[in-house]
C-alpha cells in the first residue's frame, strides 16, 4: 500500500528556545540552526521593543553593515509595505521580529508575502499567536489572514517577565481559553459534523490543562481574590508569575497552542465562544481590555453557559490575580452581555455554545450567575 497519500505536511517552527538571556545567544543559536545573518532585517516596535531591538542588532551586526533596522507603529497596510519595501531593498534573506502580537503578526504577514523566512523574538507572552499561522493585521479593517508560522522562536526569560504584568495574565487568559475552544470544537461536530483533528485537540487541550496544573501545584492561595486586578502591582508581587519556570510553562503552552492550529490548518482548536465575546466587545467598548484578558474572563462564562467544570480555573485565577468580577475587569456587565448577543454575528460560521442559547434568556442569566458568583443578579 502507498503510505505517502495519508500522510500530512504541516508547516511548524523549526526550533524554540526558551532561555535566560537569550538576546545574548542569539548569534550562537542563529548560527546552530544553520540561519545565515548576512543580510538581517530586524523589525521592532518604536517603544521599548526598539531598545532590544537595537541591542540585539548591535550584537548580531558586530560593525559589519549586515543588519537592517526598521521600527513600525501600527499594523496596518502601510507597515506592512514598509516591511516588504525593506525586505526587497536590501535583498533581505532573514527577517527577526522582536515585538509583541502586533509587530509579530505584521511581520509574519509581509515575510509570507515575500517568501522570506522569519524568526520570532516575542517581548511578552500576551497570546498563541507567537507560532500560529495566523496574523492579525489591519487592512481595509482588522483581519485575521493566512501565514506562514516563523522558522523559529527565541524567547528571552529576562525580556518577558520584565513587560507590563497585564501581557502575563493576557498570555494565561488566552491559553486557558484553549479549554473553553475545544468543547466548542465538539460541540461544531455533534451539531453540524464538523470535523474535529484529534493531534490539534489534543495538543491545543493539554497545553492549558498542563499550565493549570502546574499552577495549582505551584501556586499560592491569594485570600483576597474577589478584588483581583490585572493592573494591580500586587499581582506581580504575591504570586508565581515572575518565576521563571512558570513562565516557561506558559510560553511552552503558547506556543503547543500555535502550532495545534497549524495542525487543524485554522484558529479553531484556541477560539471559541470566549474569543467571539472578546471581538464583541471590542467593537462596542470605546477602550477595550487586553485581548487575552477579555477572552479568559470570557471563558468562565462560556463554561458556565455549557455546564462544564471550572472550578480549578477559578483557582488558578485567583492565585494569580487574574480578574474574576467585572469590577475588576472594569467593563459593565450590561456591555458584556451586549457583546455576549453579538458574539455570534463576529464569525460567521463559527459554531459555538453562543448558536444553542442565543434565545434562552434564563440560561445565560444562569451562567452570569454562576460564573460570576453575582448570586444578587435579577
């Protein structure tokens, strides 16, 4: 029997390290890898990702003229051209992104479109998206477009847990999500015979559910969990979030749930109910929350809503100062279940919970509730 007809190509990184002062490695891993830096174009943000970028270059280029530095401020089509004009000028033959999703996804973007292999070099774990063939770029308006993953990811321990603790608990929020999403996913399959691709479940699965348990296992118990803030310095220091092996873990975890979606070839094994809601809400809060915030808090609504277990996400939330009342998340509830109405109309044909419960007033009442603990709640 010819076995080569079943067997699939999917495109994942090459490599990832996660290390200790890894911007100062980055010549020697570059050069185990086999990447050549002759001609390197490395793309950051104007902000603080521009100093790390401009050290990594200093590093890399050694007085040699074979590094191109490029700052962008948005991620729309005229960032993106100045990639690829970049890219074309200079007969670029690698490109470094040192940034956070913005700079990562647009680089991703342009490199895809140019053919030209890119290295990821995230400046905070904020999302999945560090490995995901997917980009987040704003077009005729904000689009999620095909591309293809980066070659490589080097994450610095040092550069991450230094970013604003929001992108930590942005990164838990949104790979904790990946529990709601699949249930989803099942949901897809039971309802409509959507196909499920079990290697994606299952990776996208247990990336969260292993971050869960070593938190659990690792964590401390915050007593005043009910006035969780994300903005609060007390996350940063009551917790485990600025350990390093926890924030191995967690990059670990972003990264398995980016390339789960390499796997199924779409976003579906990390976004479900929980990210329709996160969209939702962007389009009717005049400043939304981070999008992973948005979408962990989401989350416990959509377990709610199918009644599924969530008591040890509460736990992992409360240990790490994650927001777990909408006082604390600073959003109304009357705009959350605003977003809760319009979350389905965000992506069409992507079947969640949201499609069997849109008219059953009660039931999402219920899950407010329960997921809330807003036992007062008419």
């Amino acid at each position: 029997m010819n076995m080569s007809s079943t067997v699939r190509s999917i495109g994942i990184p090459n490599f990832f390290y996660i290390e200790e002062n890894a911007r100062d490695k980055l010549e020697d891993i570059l050069c185990r890898e086999g990447i050549a830096i002759d001609r390197c174009l490395i793309v950051s943000g104007t902000g603080y990702t521009c100093s790390i970028a401009d050290g990594i270059a200093r590093r890399l280029d050694s007085g040699s003229d074979k590094i191109v530095r490029l700052c962008i401020n948005s991620n729309d089509t005229h960032a993106i051209n100045s990639i690829e004009h970049a890219i074309a000028k200079d007969e670029v033959s690698v490109v470094v992104a040192v940034g956070g999703g913005k700079v990562l996804d647009t680089v991703k973007y342009a490199c895809s479109n140019q053919h030209k292999p890119m290295l990821a070099f995230p400046t905070a774990l904020s999302n999945d998206g560090i490995s995901s063939p997917i980009a987040v770029v704003r077009l005729e308006s904000i689009e999620s477009k095909g591309a293809k993953p980066p070659i490589g990811i080097v994450v610095d321990i040092d550069v991450v847990k230094n970013a604003p603790k929001y992108t930590i608990l942005a990164g838990v929020g949104d790979l904790i999500s990946n529990i709601s999403a699949v249930e989803d996913w099942r949901l897809a399959y039971e309802h409509r015979g959507e196909e499920i691709d079990r290697f994606a479940e299952i990776l996208a699965r247990n990336a969260a559910e292993r971050f869960i348990y070593y938190v659990l296992k690792n964590g401390k118990v915050n007593n005043n969990s009910s006035n969780n803030n994300y903005n609060n310095s007390r996350c940063r220091d009551s917790n485990i979030i600025q350990d390093n092996k926890f924030l191995i873990c967690l990059a670990e975890g972003l990264i398995q749930s980016g390339i789960a979606m390499s796997i199924a070839g779409s976003s579906r094994p990390a976004s479900g109910a929980e990210h329709l809601i996160s969209h939702a809400l962007d389009r009717i809060l005049e400043q939304p929350k981070p999008h992973g915030i948005q979408v962990g808090f989401a989350t416990i609504f959509a377990m709610a809503l199918r009644g599924s277990e969530f008591t040890d996400i509460i736990k992992v939330y409360d240990m790490l100062g994650f927001p777990t009342t909408f006082n604390s998340l600073g959003i109304p509830i009357e705009k959350f279940l605003e977003a809760v109405r319009l979350a389905p109309y965000t992506r069409k044909g992507r079947f969640t919970i949201l499609d069997l419960v849109r008219e059953d007033k009660a039931m999402i009442m219920n899950a407010l509730r329960s997921a809330y603990n807003l036992n007062h709640l008419v």
